[in-house]
C-alpha cells in the first residue's frame, strides 16, 4: 500500500535492470487536475484527495473507469484527506478544522452504505487532542497515530477499535499500515493485534540511524527507507520479506524511499527531483512511464508520483496530462490484466438464488459464510515467465477445485451450477484440487504438477478460470458446492 506515513509526516533511485521477462505495458486513467492518490485496492478503487471550489482540499475516491469525486465534510470541518481504502470500499483518513488537512486533524473512517457513506470521527486516546488513521485492513481493523500537537507530530501508535481509540503499547507512534494477518507496521516493528506482542526487525549490517515504514503486504512484507549519516547519500529504499530478509532496492540518495509493496513483492520508489519507478520481482527496475504505451500519449510522471500498487499490478502515480499539462493522480492497468466476468453484480439478479455478495462484481455468489468466493490472479500470464498464480479466498473451509476454459460460458453471463454461476467453459482443463484452508487457498498455474499449465497454452491464448467449492450448508438451494467469480486473461509469450 502506499506510503501513508511519508504524506502524513513528511518522511523522507531504483538502478536501471532488467531482464529477459516481459514488463507490462500500461493504459492510463487520469482521475483529475489537482488530485493526489494514496491507496490503491485490490478492486482498482482508489483514494486521495481532490480541490474543491474554494481551494478547499477534501477526501476523495475513485472506482474504476470514474474519476475522483469528494467524500461527505461534515460540518464544522473545513478539510480532509484519504489515505487508505480496503477491499469492501471502507475509507481512513483524516478531517481538519483547518483548511489544512494535517493540522488540526482527527482520524476518520467513511464507511459505505447503499447510498453513500457514514461519516465517523475515531476520536483520540485521553490526553490526546488529534489523531491520523492511515491504515486499514479487510477485517475492518483501523490503524494510525495520536499526540497532542496539531502538525503530523504523534506520540502513540493507535488501534481505532470498535470501543474506541487503543494505544498500542510500545510501538512507535509513526504507524503506516495493517494487513489481514492484523500485524501493525512502524518503522522496523511488527505489532501483532491478536497476541499483544511486537517483532522488531533487525536492520541490516551498516551504520544507520534508523528505518522509515511506509507500506505492508499480507504476507508480513514491507518496504520503506533507510537512514544513513552521509549529507549526500543519506537513506536507501529498501524492502524486507519474511523469507529473504532485506533488499535494497535502489541507489541512494538525500531522500528517497520505497513507498509500496504488494504481495508478490513488488516495489514502488522516489527520488526527490529525481524519478518513480517500481521493481517488478522476477522481471526488472523501470521508469514508471517508460511502461506507459505509446497509444495513451506522451505522459510524464512526476518523481514523487509512485503511490500504491496491488496485486493486479495496477498502479498509481502523479502525471502531467499530456494536452492540457494539468498534473492529477493517474491509475495505471496493465493492458494485459486479467479480466473480471461472470460475478455477483450487487443487484440481485446475477445469482441463481437471487443473492449477490454485499462485496460487488469482484466475488462469486453467496455461500455458506455469507460472503462470495473470490478468484484472484497474481504474477504474470506469460509463457517464458512462468509466475502466474490462481488465488482463492471467501470459501469455507473444504476442498476446492481450480480449473481453465477456453470460452466464457453464456457470454460471459454464466450458466447455473449447483449454488452458483459457472463462468469458464469450452474445453476445461483441471488444474488441481487445494484444501482451503481459513477460506483460502492458491495453486500455481504454469510449471507445477500436476499440471503444467504453460506447456498447455501458447502466446496470445485466452483463457478463463474459475474455481469450484465444496459447500455443505449452501446458502439457498440443496446443492453441495459453489463457484467463485470467473477470470479472463491473455497469454504473453
């Protein structure tokens, strides 16, 4: 996610690589003149800020194909600003009663309904006077900072808890993140919600005066600066994995930082005056406008612009409109995403049994545990890359099913199955069978028995993929199983 606590703080050159792997190439989605993103969803929904009439600064958030459109000021708060979004659409940040956003600030979540959004004020720990939600995760868990000045300067690190605003007991108040595991990143710590206890990640062998946390993924990753003593060299962006420890991920610089980390370990970097760029694991280091592709035009962005990056490897950046050379946020899609069909829509009808997920287009429909199952796709579709992972999350726990098609079934409308839709059709290849475990599981696609998957396709294939569930208790018919959403998508060579 992106680097919350570097725009809320002011937190202070990735090195030309690559490889023989394909980067992606990206359209771009301008969301604005004058709008600033911060986070990025699974779902492309992304969320920042935006002027308004006025020269009034004020949260805002973008689906996709929309561009930014201001979320609710309540009265008596005269700014406010965005800094995270999860999976269901719920928003932090901040309100103000400056005009200034961080100054006077109090946290802040916008939780969705069905016509819009309530608007509710965390408050601060007793003794404090403002606070900062920077952080949220798809359990609902909200995160940030409180102190008793009214400029960004926090002294405890916060759990906004359903009972009210929680200092976290000995972690460092410059909070940045949460992820669904409930671990709390700050600097070089790790707090875990569930158990009370912190991990505090070793630096690595130097001379440092300490670490910057920007951004956390699920898998306990995280990336963000470190800080040296040299007055020309002075910190290096860096990513840490649980599995492999501490990589730098750029050349050093007065200030520069990694600002954000997905889970397939992919970084975004700045260099003050100097560029954005994102370290794609497995392919290489770009520019980040060196991947726009030339059919959107001649974009510049801007060398503070990398923000977020998700799983989809969707990206946003700051840009210089090419025609009118307004600079706004910009969503970057790769062009060769995978493509969403055949899913519960929110409105009743995409689902045999008359119910689609409350969670929207992305899930399948509604099962046992009152959620969808969801189908995900990370990695790259490429033949030669061979790193395209199926993830499944949202089913109870039972054995599940990952399989491929060669068409859309209906169109793309889907056909009755059981307790769901069945999206892939034509000739369907089995994958594998996984155990969900905790409503989730993945299999590798290409290269792993029992299937090699990219021995089967060959560049520009297309192929849908879906996976089937064991579903005891079904949520409205008699049948046994359920399907997730389906997904579409292109192989590269």
């Amino acid at each position: 996610m992106f680097s919350k606590v570097a725009a809320l703080l002011s937190i202070p050159l990735l090195l030309a690589s690559t490889t023989a792997a394909q980067a992606p190439s990206y359209a771009v989605e301008f969301l604005g003149a004058g709008t600033s993103a911060s986070a990025l969803n699974e779902l492309g929904v992304a969320v920042g800020s935006m002027t308004l009439p006025g020269d009034v600064t004020c949260a805002a958030i973008s689906y996709p194909g929309q561009p930014f459109t201001p979320l609710p000021l309540p009265a008596g708060y005269l700014s406010s600003t965005a800094y995270d979004v999860n999976d269901s659409g719920l928003v932090v940040g901040v309100l103000s009663t400056s005009t200034v956003p961080n100054m006077s600030a109090h946290a802040v979540a916008w939780r969705p309904t069905g016509s819009g959004y309530v608007v509710d004020v965390l408050g601060e720990p007793a003794g404090d006077l403002y606070s900062y939600a920077t952080g949220v995760n798809n359990l609902g868990d909200i995160v940030g900072s409180s102190g008793i000045v009214p400029w960004a300067y926090v002294v405890h690190g916060v759990h906004y808890a359903s009972t009210g605003p929680v200092v976290l007991p000995g972690l460092s108040s410059e909070v940045a993140d949460v992820n669904d595991n409930r671990k709390v990143l700050a600097r070089n710590e790790l707090f875990d919600l569930n158990t009370g206890q912190m991990q505090i990640i070793a630096l690595p062998p130097g001379n440092w005066q300490g670490f910057g946390g920007a951004a956390l993924n699920e898998l306990d990753g995280f990336c963000g600066y470190i800080q040296g003593y040299s007055s020309t060299c002075a910190s290096f962006p860096m990513r840490y994995l649980p599995a492999s420890g501490w990589l730098t991920v750029g050349g050093c610089a007065q200030t520069t930082s990694a600002t954000a980390i997905n889970d397939l370990g992919d970084v975004l970097t700045y260099v003050y005056f100097g560029g954005a760029r994102v370290r794609f694991e497995g392919i290489g280091d770009f520019p980040i406008g060196q991947l726009i592709d030339p059919s959107q035009g001649s974009w510049l962005v801007q060398y503070y612009g990398a923000s977020d990056i998700n799983n989809q490897r969707q990206m946003l950046c700051a840009v210089r409109e090419p025609v009118s050379l307004q600079i706004g946020a910009a969503r970057l899609t790769s062009l060769t995403a995978p493509t969403l069909f055949c899913a519960g829509d929110g409105s009743g009808t995409a689902c045999p049994c008359g119910n689609a997920s409350a969670a929207g287009a992305d899930v399948g429909c509604l099962n046992s545990l009152g959620t969808g199952g969801r189908l995900r796709a990370t990695g790259t579709a490429s033949v030669a890359a061979d790193s395209l992972v199926l993830q499944g999350s949202g089913m109870p726990d039972s054995s599940a099913l990952y399989f491929q098609g060669t068409t859309r079934a209906n169109g793309g409308a889907g056909a009755v199955f059981g307790d769901g839709l069945r999206c892939a059709s034509g000739t369907i290849i089995r994958l594998d069978t996984q155990a969900n475990v905790a409503g989730a599981s993945q299999h590798p696609v290409a290269g792993d028995p029992p299937i090699s998957v990219r021995g089967l396709n060959s560049p520009g294939a297309v192929r849908t993929y879906q996976v089937w569930y064991r579903n005891a208790a079904a949520f409205c018919t008699a049948s046994t199983f359920n399907l997730t959403n389906g997904l579409e998508l292109t192989w590269q060579p």
